[in-house]
C-alpha cells in the first residue's frame, strides 16, 4: 500500500478519536482526494471552475514552498473560462469546505467553541476585484439568512486595496474592521479565528506574518451574536470566490494555501466536567474496552462528548448505537463523558480508563 494511502486511512480514522483535525499538503498529485478524505471522507467538498476548462486541468494542486519548507496547496483561477462550476458566470469560484456530510466536529453549532487556523500567501502583484474577492468565509446552512455569509475576509480594490473582515447576522453585511493589502502580499501569513458560536459570545481573528511574528491585523469581541436566525450548523470555506463584474482589474491568480485546522474546544470548565451527575448509567468504571450505556426514555441522548482531565474535548461521537461505545483507541486515564440532547446537556460522567 502507498504512502499516501496509508495517510488517507490515518486520517479517516482520525475522525472517530479527535475533535482537532488537520489538512495538510502532503505532496504532488491526489489533491482532490486529500481534501475529501479530510473534510467529508466518500463525499466531495472540492468546488472547482474545472467544468468549463477541462482543457487546463484541476485547479486546486500541491506544490513545493521554498519559504515553508514543504508541499503546500495552491488554489488557481484564470479569468477566461473559469466560473463558478458551470452554474454562475458573473462570478468564479475555486474553494473547499465543510458540510452537511462532513463530520460533526467540523460544522459548528450553538454553544460550541472552534478554532480555525490556517496559513495563506497571496502574490505580491495579487489584484483583487472592486465588488469581492473572498478568501476566507464561515458560512450558515439553513434558516433565513444562509445565503450570506456571516463572517467573510475579503479582498477589495481601492486606493490603496484592503483586506477586509465582514460580518452580519442578517442579510445586510458591513465592514468591522480592514488593513492595507500591502502588508500580507508576497509573504506568508498564519491566520488564527476563534468564534463561540451563540448569542453574546467571542468572536477574534489574528493575523501574523509567519517569518517575523508580526501581527498585521487583530480583532476581537467578546459580545457579538455569532448566529444567523433558523441555522442548522456553520462551516467554514477556505480559497477563492470573487466578481468578474469588473474583469479589467483581476489577472490570473494563485493564492497558497497550508496547515488547515479544525478544533472544538470545550465550553465548559473542568468543575463544571467534573459534576459527576450520572443521570445516564453506564458501566464498567474503571472500563479497558467497552463502555455499556443505560438509556432510559426519561434521559434520551443523541451525541456523547468526551473530555480529558485537562477540559479538552476529544472526542464527539453520534449515538447511532446507543447500548456502548468503544475506549480501547484511549489511552489510561480519568475522562469526562458528557451526554446531550441537541445542545442541553442529560448527563455528566466520570470514567477511567486503564
């Protein structure tokens, strides 16, 4: 078996056992299966112009990065023949993203924490359009407003072109905070987004060049509504998208992209883990293999989180089997098994692991 084969097992695996995920360039060739095997293993979240330039080929690859090091994906729209896949055509677009099929925990729900990271380079001589030019969204799927965006980095032409953070919860996006595009062009930067998703919660984004550290764009607010009204779940886009409204002023474009992560932090502090309610009865603890779980239809439960001593959230599991559920793949120690309903939690239980 290859070694990238070998890679795509690990990472499938990986999403039964981690509520972190990574994506990763891991070298030339496959770079569509890479993607998929991570953000929706059997399924596609791959949204390419290739359906209208066939003759070019696949427009997202993996290339060597002198500056980094190592492979990273490089993401390539042309302003002839590219669209957006042969459905839209005043616009392109050449993104990935999480979805409805991906796992649970890349899409984000109410009451939970995630942080997205990622690294990014747009050329020096990088053109961005006067209308949009998208590079980044978190992006609502179902309810009133799902057809917007509710937090988008955009690139915009102007004098001098700016790099802007937009944001509603509505249907009416506005402008919170921009910095010139000067000062990401031709370099590398590590992008770092924390969101609570609700009512009243913590949204922040920094922006650091990756040679120096420097921080070129910073925002935080600790009491925004990170929510759109009737939202099944958010999920986050990562490439290009922009406006062919103004074609004049685009060219050709490869923007890079390396080292996407995907991680659930815990909402909940390691005394409110601990309050050992046991509403749910499960059994053996201290358990090696196998947990066996009660249910009983005055405390049903339709996911289980799971915390190690240390309040992080590792696992988030789908009760589609309800009577156990397999410890072998954890290592020894004590764990927080939290059981829910929708987002109310049922049930709070400590167990080891030995």
């Amino acid at each position: 078996m290859s070694q990238k084969k070998v890679l795509y097992l690990l990472l499938m695996l990986s999403y039964s056992s981690f509520s972190q995920v990574t994506l990763t360039a891991d070298g030339e060739g496959n770079t569509y299966e890479l993607i998929n095997s991570v953000l929706a293993p059997n399924y596609n979240v791959v949204e390419v112009p290739d359906c209208n330039h066939v003759s070019f080929g696949r427009h997202i690859d993996e290339i060597f990065d002198a500056d980094l090091n190592k492979h990273v994906f490089r993401f390539i729209i042309h302003t002839e023949n590219d669209n957006d896949r042969c459905q839209k055509f005043d616009r392109q677009r050449n993104e990935i993203k999480a979805y409805d099929k991906s796992p649970e925990n890349l899409l984000g729900v109410v009451g939970e924490r995630v942080i997205y990271k990622w690294k990014m380079k747009v050329d020096k001589d990088f053109q961005a359009s006067p209308n949009f030019t998208h590079l980044h969204q978190l992006k609502s799927v179902g309810g009133d407003y799902s057809s917007i965006p509710m937090y988008t980095l955009t690139a915009r032409k102007g004098n001098p072109d700016k790099l802007e953070l937009r944001y509603t919860n509505t249907n009416s996006q506005s402008t919170i905070k921009k910095v010139d595009l000067s000062l990401l062009k031709g370099t590398w930067v590590e992008i770092t987004e924390d969101i609570s998703y609700g009512s009243n919660k913590n949204y922040s984004l920094i922006i650091k060049r990756v040679d120096n550290q420097n921080t070129v764009f910073e925002y935080s607010n600790n009491n925004t509504i990170n929510w759109q009204n009737g939202a099944e779940f958010v999920r986050p886009k990562w490439g290009i998208y922009r406006s062919l409204l103004n074609v004049a002023d685009l060219r050709d474009e490869e923007v890079l992209f390396a080292d996407f992560s995907i991680e659930q932090v815990s909402p909940l502090s390691i005394e409110e883990l601990s309050q050992n309610t046991q509403t749910i009865k499960t059994y053996p603890n201290p358990v090696k293999k196998r947990l066996f779980i009660k249910e009983t239809n005055e405390h049903p439960f339709n996911s289980i989180n799971i915390f190690d001593v240390m309040g992080k959230l590792i696992l988030v599991k789908k009760s589609t089997i309800k009577d156990s559920i397999d410890v072998s793949n954890l290592n020894k120690g004590m764990y927080y098994f939290i059981f829910k309903v929708d987002q109310k939690i049922v049930s709070r239980n400590t167990i080891i692991i030995n």
